[in-house]
C-alpha cells in the first residue's frame, strides 16, 4: 500500500520558523490564484496545471525549487540546473520569512505563469 503523506508531516521535527515560512509562502502564492499542495514523501509540489515549484523542509529552513524558463543569476540562487532547452530548476534558500520578497515572489510568479501554459 502506497504511505500517504501530508503537509503537516513534512513540518514534524522542525524548528517553528520552517513552518512559518511555508505557511506565508502559501499565503503570498495565493494572491497568483490556485496552488495545488502536492505532499510527497521527502518535499511539498507546488502545482497550478502543473508543478512550478517545490518546497523542501529542513531542519531549520526550506530549500525551494523553482521551475523558470531562464537561468537567473543572483547570489540567492544555490543552484542551477538545465533540465531542458528551455526550463532550469532554481534553488533558493529560505532562512525566514523576510526571504519571501517582491525578487522571490517575482520568480514564483513567472513559474506560476509557466505552469498554465
């Protein structure tokens, strides 16, 4: 049998602040329409149509993926990685909730965008 698993499970062991940030992730994304929470066993996706994003819990942070259709070069971008001709995961640290910036909030808007297509 296939281990259900949900959103509250990937926050169990965390520090506070890991669920704050998610929770005001989810928030802000909501202004963009629907978002789909997708739990898995390790990550949260993100989908509208289909996934633009992924949530990764950690300890005492989130590693969030974002899909793009560019590479972006900032110094909060932790890793890059082509997946294709023209799509790229993005890697960005979030620390706190103050992470979540018109910048971020920028990319994750174009990610939506691009899920709907």
């Amino acid at each position: 049998m296939e281990q259900i698993y949900t959103v509250d499970d990937l926050f169990a062991g965390k520090d506070a602040v890991v669920k704050e940030i998610y929770s005001q992730l989810l928030h802000e994304l909501q202004e963009f329409g629907p978002v789909e929470e997708q739990p898995k066993k390790g990550s949260i996706h993100l989908a509208h149509g289909t996934g633009f994003a992924g949530v990764h819990p950690r300890k005492s942070y989130i590693n969030l993926n974002i899909r793009s259709d560019q590479e972006i070069d900032s110094p909060r971008i932790t890793k890059t990685e082509q997946v294709s001709r023209n799509r790229w995961h993005l890697n960005v640290k979030l620390e706190s909730v103050s992470d979540i910036d018109p910048e971020l909030l920028a990319w994750l808007k174009s990610a939506y965008e691009l899920s709907t297509n």
